[in-house]
C-alpha cells in the first residue's frame, strides 16, 4: 500500500515568516505556502513539509544535507548571504569538518534546526 505512496518528510519551526525569509530568500530554494505551512520544493521533485510549532525545540540531528560539489565555494556563498557557520572540533575556519566523511559544513535555521552542506 505504501510501496508507491510519494512520502515526504517534514519538521517544525517556530515561526513560519522568518523561516520563508531564511529558506526562500537566504538559500534561494522554492519555498510555497499551503494552510499556514510551507512546502520546500527541493531538487529532483522532493518536497518538504515545514509546519509551525509554538514549542518548537530543534533536534541535535541534521534535518536537510545539501549535496554540493563545491564545499569551499557553497560555503563562500552562503556565509555571503549571512549564514554563520557551526564551528565544531576538528573543522577548519570556515566550519568545514573534513576527519571523517565527506566534507561538511553545518549551519542552522532561524528555528535552530541543523542543515549542512556536504561536498558530492
């Protein structure tokens, strides 16, 4: 039955203006608004449910990973467009970690939620 559903994943926020600002115009994704909700239109036809959440309190897990090919360069641009990069143990100045995995750079939303770019 659910073999051929289209399921998407979704997470709160606590306030919906601010993060339309942050992921429509900070990150330039394709953000709409359906019954007080956003949908992200991501690359490759997947979408993500944001829903408002007065109590929202943000998970210590990433939420969205952003594949880039690039990791130097969509970290340039990001931190341009004023994304301030988490500086954990291990990473270089700009927030890459490189120890382990891919490249990696996280970075939060206005809600605090975790997202990261990650080199392909």
């Amino acid at each position: 039955m659910l073999k051929d559903s289209k399921a998407f994943s979704g997470f709160s926020v606590d306030d919906i203006p601010a993060a339309r600002r942050f992921y429509g115009e900070t990150l330039g994704l394709d953000v709409s608004e359906e019954n007080g909700m956003l949908v992200l239109h991501l690359a490759g036809g997947h979408d993500h449910l944001i829903y408002p959440k007065p109590d929202h309190t943000p998970p210590p897990c990433t939420l969205l990973n952003f594949p880039v090919p690039d990791i130097e360069a969509a970290v340039d641009h990001l931190a341009g467009r004023g994304i301030t990069f988490e500086r954990y143990e291990g990473a270089d100045e700009k927030g890459v970690h490189r120890q382990e995995g891919p490249p990696i750079a996280w970075f939060r939303d206005p809600a605090g939620n975790y997202l990261s770019v990650l080199q392909s």
